[in-house]
C-alpha cells in the first residue's frame, strides 16, 4: 500500500519549530513595542513637567529654597501676688553639632570629650546616637553648658569644625525647690501633647508643662509660635532672613503667692523630716504659701533628670515627688474638736454642757482612753477645747451624733476637694451611715462616732482642707482657697480676672461660731490651754488655733497596761501625725495656716511653733493687699 | 610553530563578551554613580564609593554566571526556586521591619531584599517549565497551568504578606509577561484582563491602609502635600525646576535640600532629571531601551524557548523596575517604592542586575545549541 504524500514527521517537527519561532518574533516585536510605547509616554510626561509646566515648578522650587520655620512663643511668666517673679524665661547655652559640617566625627568627638571630660560612656553613646541622626539637622550633644565650658570650647573652635554653641530658652525658678509642688515643671512634649496642643506640633524647642500650675495654665502660657521665613543654600544652612513674625508670648499669671511668705515657710519647715504648710489670707482665700517638704528642683526635669534620679525620687518614702498639702490625707486628730463642738452647739447643747473625765470612757464593752491618763475630772465645754480632753469630746460627739458633725464638717470644707484648680488633689473623707454601708457593707456603729469625735478613725483630710477650715472658723464665711489672682495678656495692658467677691457667710450661728472661736483663743492664749508656751506673745498679734495629734497606730490594752511607748521610742514611720490649725490676729482674723508634720509627734510641741512662726512672720512682713501687684508697674493706693 | 596560542585563545575569549551589552550597562551605571556623587553633595562617601565596590563585585559574578553552560542554569532553575521561596520565608520569621513592612534580610553586613532575587529565580522555572512544549501545544495543554499558576502565585503571596503590594503586583505582571512570551494563545490574556478588572473591587477592600491611602493620594496628591502627596509633589518640583537642560551637575537644590527623604534610593532619578534636564532624563531613559533592545535581540536570536524565554523574562523584569520607577517619580503612577537599576543605590538590585546580565552572555553564548 503506497503511503500517502502526508509531510514527514521530520517535516513536521520542523515546520511546527518555525511557526514557533514565528510566533516568538511576533511576540518579541510586541514586547518591543509596549516597552517603547511605555517610553514615550513617560518621555511625553517628562516633556510635560521638565518643559511645558517647567515655569511651574520653578517657581514651587524657589519657594522650597525659603524655609519656614516656627519660632517657640516665650513662655508666660509666673509671677508672685506682688509681681516678684516665680517661673521665668533665661537662655542657656545648648553644644550643637552640625554632622553635615563635620568632617571626622570621630576625632571631633574626642577632641571635645577632652576638653568637656565627657566619660568614654557617654562618647560612646553619643557616637552612636550620632549615626542615626540626619546630616543637615543639629545634634544637640550638652543641653547645658556653663561659662568655662562655653569659653573651653570657643577656643578649641579652629579644632571643632560643625560645632556650635547656640543659646536655647530654658525655665527658670528662682524659688527653686521650695515652690516646684506649686509651678511644677515642664518639659519636651510627647506624642499626646502634640495631639492636645496641635499648633506647637513642629516647633523647635518647645516645652509644655508637666505638673502644677504649669501644667493647669498650660493653654495660657504657652502662646502661639511665631514664623520665620529663612532662604537656605543647597545644604539646608540659612543664608538669610526673610520675614520674622514674632508669635504671640504666653500670658503671665499672677498668683496669690507671697514670694517672702513662701520662702519662709517653705524655710521653717526643714527642720523636720517631712511636713506639710499652707498659709490663707482671709480676705478673699489667697493661698499665700503652699509648702510641703521634702521637694525637688524643678529645674532637674528639664532636660537633666537622668533614669536613676528619678527612679529615686519614685522610690523614696518621704515622696517629695507629692505635694502633700493637697494630696496627703491625714486624720485631723484634736484639730476635728472645734467641728464637734460646733455640731454639738448647734443642735443644742449647750457650753455649758458638763462631762466627768476620769481617764477613759466605756461604751458598751469597749474602753475609751483620753490623753491624760489620770482625767481632767468635771469639764465644760471650754475648758474641754483648751485641755483638748478627748473623753469630754467622746460624749459630746455621742450627743450631737454623726449626722451633725459630718454636716459641720462638710459646711467647714472637709471630704470635697476644694477649688483651688491645681490637679492632684485628693478629697479627703467624711465618713457618714451611707459610706459605711456602701463600702464595708455594716452598720455605723457608737463607738465609731466616739472615734470620729476626736478626728480619729476613717476620717481623712488634707492640710489644705484644714487651713480652711482654719479659715472658715475665723471668718465665718464660705472661704474658697486660690492661687491664681489674675493672668496678664500683655506686659502694661493687664487684663486682670479677680476671682469672686467675697464669700457667703456659712449657714452657722454667729454666737456658736463667737463660742467656738472663744475657745480656741483659750487653747493658746489662756494658762491651762494646750498651745499655751506657743503663743504670740505681742499685742495685737496674737493667734487662735487648735492642737492635734493624730496616731498613725493602734495602742493595744497590753501597752496601756505597761504604759504607752513614748514617740521617740518608736520607730519614724509608726509616730504621730502633729498637726496644727490657727488664724491671727485673733481680734480680727486676716491669716490662716494648718501645718502637719508627717511623724513628727505632739502636735502643741511640734507643729504649733511653726504655725505661730508663719503667723508672726504674715503679720509683721506681709505688705498691706493694697499694694498688690496689678500689673502695669503702680500699686493700686 | 608561532606564538599565537595565547593571543587565540584571548581572541575568543574577548569576542565573547557582550560587548553592546556591557556598554550600556557601563553608561548606565555611570550616571547612577554620578547621581550618587551628586547625592552626597559633592562626596564619594558614604554612596558612591559602595556603589562602585558593588559593581565591581556585581560584574564578577556576572562573568562567573556568564562562564557557565546555560543548561546548567536550566537544570539548577527549580533550585533556585525553591531557594528565593525559602529565603522569602525566611523573611516572614526573620525578616528586618521598617515602616510596618518586613521586607529585608539581614545577612551579616548586607541587608537582602528576597523579593528582588525571586524574581528571576521565577523567570528562569517559568523558562525551564514551559520550554518543552512546541508550536501550539501551550494553548492545548491547559489542565498542566496550575503549575506555572503556582510558580508565580507562591512568590506573589508570600511578598503580599509582607505587606509590599508593589513587588507582588509585580511578580504577577512579570509571570503573565513570560507566559505572554511562552506563545499562549491571545485570548487567554483578553479573558484574564477581564477576571482581574472585575476582582478590583475586591482587591482594593483587602489593601493595607497606606497603599489605599497612597493609591488616593496618587489620583489627588495635592490634596494632603505634607503627608502622603508629600514625595510625588516634591518629586515633580525637582524634574520640573530641572527644565530642559538642567541646572548642572552639582548644581540641583530639590534633592540636596532634602525635600525628597529617599532621595539616593527610589528617588535617584529626579535628582538625575533636576540637574541634567529633559535631555539627561531621555537620554537615560534611551539607555534602557538600548539595553531592552539588546536583550530582546539575543532573546530573538536564540533558537531553543528556554533561552528565548529566560531573556525576554529578565527583560520584561528589568524594564519593570525602569516604567515603574519612571512613572512613579513623575507622578504617573502610585509611590510603591521600586529603585532603578544600576543607578539607585542599593545591593539587591545590583545584584539581580549583574545576574541578568551573566545569564543574557550565557545564552547568547550558547545560542546554537538545540533544545533537549
């Protein structure tokens, strides 16, 4: 059988070999083709921006060569009630290396390491912060440099190309530590004050407040950047300025501290380990002096703190990181009486209610021990307040009931925290039947209002909460405690923001409160009263105020047995609170102070002194308020 | 009995060298180190010189590559698969993180970016796979496509994870480009265009917040100039102050003023534009095509469809990174971070460069060889 004339399978192979190579041609010229379409059209695009639009982009080009570049506002200054100046701005000199200048790091790093005596571990850390940093932006090596080191390194300059010595604002407190739980401090801003204060979000610089008042005014400190428009040359170094617009200061605030007061009582307190001062001016409820010790520098956060300071001051049990006059919270002690024989007066007993004192007092199964162990014997309600007999108290307080005294003790501004708008303050504790209930699910019982008679107990308060109580006690009236007097929107054009008139008179009668005040002058002005070796021994000066003691520990009946551990015997943490709260002058009331010193033991021997020290020192050293500073240079007459 | 011996036996050897190819990759390469001494203001340090150690490394292993039979290279193609897939994986575990994407390696001094390297590994299984079949017989045989499917879709996902959307667009551009070349009938293409059109929507719902965000900021870039529009409108600022002639060498602002944060790296090219103008920027771009053009040349001289395919393929690879980069940098299209060869710097690229390059001689050498 012939075989049909069919192509070879040789042929075929071959043939089926040239349509694919027929076909890769076909697709390599397509390929060609889409790489030389894709080219023209990006030459068309770069024909388009390079020549047609080219003016264009010049012109944006141009305007990138002008850099803008925000200026820090000066920050508002904090200033005393007489314009003497708490917080202010200084400029101090910062060592700046420029990497882009530099041509050896390595050996202009060491040449300053000698001439700074920079230790190899810091130059080791600089070197390799250094690496990471951008070429054309200054690396800020020293935040701070001091006189010598400054003139040290002007005269290395030949040796130190790139490095400069460039001035940069910096916060100055000239209180130092005595005022830094008042101002606070301030420091560079994170990610969330960014968001906060989203107009300082790029400027070089700036600093926010961290604490205090710093932090509560921030808004008004801070002010509004300035611009400054720089024509820079191709390595990004200004040439020079083109526009300067200064931006807008921060406000000054005017506070209600006395400078002077400050200083001594802040002064007056180091005697002790660790205390709390606040001093009131009755008028309208300026703080004059808010001390609590131990305290920090401010200056030490700005830019200076290294981890292991402040991990320190974290751990430290004296906590000078807290300011304790409006954060610590204290059982009031005897300084809680005056509020019980307010209660008791004004629900009817009398002064000359009469209680047996015989060293104790027993309710139910229960003994009660008043201070003196051998009793004051028969007692009214004066001679109670000056003796400070805590059994007198015990009854009294059964008498007029924990209704009225949580009432008293609201109506004086204890348990709520006050309006001074500094964060951080604590609220304190009036314990009432609700709390009780709510919180350890019990009824309140007798023997708590006994306790609570003598300011012992779950009562809590600051010493802030004590000095208007203090307050409030001398005037009679609804004192709120301040801090800030006015703000200053410009230097000589003061917009002053006087805060409200004068108080309400408190909703007490005026003859408990004459009653009251009575006693508390005999506490420290009459023989026999607790505060009596404490006086202010000059006429007209003289003050009133309280004693208290407030235990930090149980007295088990075994101890009372072998008789109590004396103070001194103990150790520091397990001592006694002292407190004490007085005003002056006692005719007519114009200052008053609560101290606490923290352990410190009696309250008549400890905390008293320092109360009648800043007392004497408010009414012989403190101008007339009339002469407060209004801002524009004069006195108001 | 002459001395010639030596002189024959260099004879071949010379003639043996590509030489159109290595003198457009040298012109190339040549503005790219300028453009880095222009960079650095003015310095060799800290680009150039790096630079130039990595071409000069570069070229070695081109000639190492270059030296060896391509049918070497064909049986090692699956290999070198299965290689990038491991160093991709290894990228997922061990990867170096910036800006939220693991891209990178860290090989003792040298930092890799896998992703890179894949893509010729894939280019050269794609060559090897589809090589056996002849005239038609790709279009027939379709039941056998999941393998080639999976040669690209692997890579492509396991970039996607890092998230670099960019690269993984580009590997399945590439994949289709050599399946296009392998002589697949034109409708497949046409119906894939279609499915991909219809799964955009789709794809759009599952990109990472950026890329939308850059792909948004592409069509409207002058609507955030400090955020995301920041490096196409800085970007069209220098090629355009640039005008037609340039302002010099050295002489740009754009760049040196550090408008353009990765000005040495993806954004080479404008700082090439800002201060050799229109003129520089096409002549560059005609360089590439020359070098396009040469590569396709070999690819359509070679006669077996391993050759022809693995030489169109790192074409088509090459070109991608030049039309993106181009595009990218003049607005066209979205910033996705994709460098230019030879002239960025950076080692990868280079790398994937010189390896193209050696594996161009080596089938251009070995071109009358029929395939098995």
């Amino acid at each position: 059988m012939p075989r049909s004339l069919g192509p070879s399978p040789i042929a075929r192979a071959r043939e089926a070999e040239r349509r694919q190579s027929a076909r890769f041609t076909r697709r390599v010229l397509l390929l060609g083709g889409a790489q030389l379409a894709f080219a023209t059209v990006l030459g068309a695009r770069l024909y388009k921006i390079q020549v047609l639009d080219s003016e264009k982009y010049r012109l944006l080009a141009e305007q990138n060569r002008v850099s803008l570049r925000l200026i820090a506002a000066p920050r508002g200054k904090i200033l005393d009630r007489q314009g003497k100046i708490l917080a202010e701005n200084t400029t101090r000199f910062q060592l700046v290396l420029l990497p882009a200048e530099v041509a050896d790091a390595e050996q202009t790093l060491r040449t300053l390491a000698e001439i700074l005596h920079l230790p190899d571990e810091t130059l080791r850390e600089i070197t390799d912060r250094l690496k990471k940093h951008p070429r054309f932006l200054p690396y800020v090596v020293r935040e701070e440099l001091g006189w010598r080191e400054v003139s040290a390194v002007e005269v290395n300059t030949p040796r130190l190309a790139g490095v400069y010595v460039v001035t940069s604002a910096a916060r100055h407190y000239p209180q130092g530590e005595a005022l830094s739980h008042v101002l606070g401090y301030i420091s560079k801003p994170n990610e969330e004050d960014q968001k906060l204060y989203p107009q300082i979000r790029r400027v070089p610089g700036v600093k926010v407040g961290r604490s205090g008042l710093e932090i509560q005014y921030e808004a008004i400190l801070q002010g509004r950047p300035g611009t400054k428009e720089l024509e820079v040359d191709a390595s990004g170094r200004p040439v020079r300025e083109l526009s300067h617009k200064p931006g807008t200061p921060g406000e000054d605030l005017i506070t209600t501290i006395d400078d002077g007061m400050q200083h001594y009582t802040w002064k007056r307190l180091q005697s002790e380990r660790s205390a709390a001062a606040v001093v009131l001016d009755l008028y309208r409820g300026d703080v004059l002096a808010l001390a609590s010790h131990p305290s920090v520098d401010p200056g030490l956060f700005d830019g200076k703190l290294t981890d292991k300071t402040w991990q320190q001051l974290q751990s430290d049990p004296l906590k000078p990181l807290n300011n304790k006059v409006i954060a610590g919270q204290y059982a009031p002690g005897s300084t809680f009486k005056p509020v019980v024989a307010l209660a008791a007066l004004e629900s009817g007993h009398g002064p000359h209610t009469e209680f047996y004192c015989p060293g104790h007092f027993t309710l139910g199964d229960h003994r009660f021990h008043c201070w003196k162990k051998e009793g004051h014997g028969r007692l009214t309600m004066r001679d109670a307040m000056k003796a400070s007999c805590d059994v007198y108290f015990y009854q009294l307080g059964l008498k007029a009931g924990l209704e009225n005294i949580a009432a008293v003790a609201r109506l004086l501004g204890l348990g709520s925290r006050t309006r001074l708008g500094v964060s951080g303050e604590s609220e304190g504790l009036v314990p009432s039947r609700e709390w009780k209930r709510s919180v350890y699910n019990d009824r309140w019982h007798d023997g708590e209002t006994v306790v609570l008679s003598i300011g012992q107990g779950s009562i809590l308060t600051t010493p802030l909460q004590l000095a208007v109580m203090s307050a409030r006690l001398a005037t009679g009236l609804e004192i709120q405690p301040r801090l800030v007097r006015a703000r200053l929107a410009r230097p000589h054009r003061p917009v002053l923001r006087e805060l409200s008139g004068l108080a309400h008179g408190l909703s007490l009668s005026p003859w408990s409160l004459a009653f009251v005040r009575d006693a508390l002058d005999g506490v420290v002005n009459e023989i026999g009263g607790t505060a009596y070796r404490r006086r202010i021994d000059r006429e007209g000066l003289e003050m009133a105020g309280k004693t208290g003691t407030s235990q930090v520990r149980r007295i088990s009946p075994e101890e009372r047995e072998d008789g109590v551990t004396k103070n001194e015997d103990l150790p520091w943490r397990r001592r006694d609170h002292a407190l004490f709260i007085g005003y002056a002058p006692v005719a007519r009331p114009r200052y008053a102070a609560a101290v606490v010193v923290e352990h410190g033991g009696g309250g008549s021997t400890v905390a008293a002194p320092i109360v009648r020290d800043i007392l004497f020192h408010a009414q012989s050293k403190i101008e007339r308020l009339a002469g407060d500073f209004n801002g524009d240079g004069a006195r108001r007459g | 009995m002459n001395d010639y011996s030596a002189l024959r036996r260099f004879k071949p050897w010379f003639w043996g060298v590509h030489w159109p190819l290595l003198l457009v990759a040298a012109a190339i390469g040549g503005f790219g180190l300028l453009a880095l001494y222009s960079a650095a203001g003015g310095s060799a340090e800290p680009w150039m010189q790096t630079q130039l150690v990595r071409f000069a490394v570069g070229l070695l292993i081109a000639f190492v590559v270059a030296s060896v039979d391509i049918d070497v290279w064909r049986r090692l193609a699956w290999l070198a698969w299965f290689g990038g897939v491991g160093l991709l994986l290894a990228v997922e575990f061990w990867g170096v993180t910036v800006n939220n994407a693991t891209r990178w390696l860290q090989l003792g001094f040298v930092t890799l970016q896998p992703s890179e390297l894949m893509r010729v590994a894939m280019v050269l299984v794609l060559a090897a796979w589809f090589q056996r079949f002849r005239h038609g017989e790709v279009s027939k045989k379709v039941w056998l496509f999941p393998v080639p499917a999976l040669l690209v879709l692997v890579p492509a996902l396991l970039v996607l994870r890092q998230p670099d959307f960019g690269t993984a667009a580009m590997i399945l551009a590439l994949g289709a480009a050599v399946i296009f070349m392998s002589g697949l009938h034109l409708w497949y293409f046409f119906a894939g265009a279609g499915a991909l059109v219809a799964a955009l929507p789709l794809i759009w719902v599952r990109l990472q917040e950026y890329q939308q965000e850059r792909i948004l900021t592409f069509l409207n870039p002058e609507g955030d100039p400090l955020g995301a529009g920041y490096h196409t409108i800085q970007s069209k600022i220098a090629l355009g102050s640039g005008g037609l002639s340039g302002k010099g060498f050295l002489g740009g602002t754009q760049g040196h003023l550090s408008f353009l944060p990765e000005m040495h790296t993806d954004f080479i090219f404008t700082l090439l534009a800002e201060e050799f103008g229109l003129l520089g920027s096409v002549a560059l771009l005609g360089l590439y095509l020359s070098l396009f053009a040469v590569m396709l040349f070999c690819a359509w001289r070679c006669r077996g469809m391993f050759g022809r395919l693995l030489v169109s393929g790192l074409c088509i690879n090459l070109a991608l990174y030049v039309f993106i980069n181009v595009g990218m940098v003049s607005g066209l299209l979205p910033v996705v971070g994709v460098p230019l060869p030879l002239v960025s710097y950076g080692g990868t690229v280079v790398l994937v460069f010189f390896i193209s390059l050696g594996l161009v001689v080596s089938v251009s050498r070995g071109r009358s060889a029929p395939a098995d």
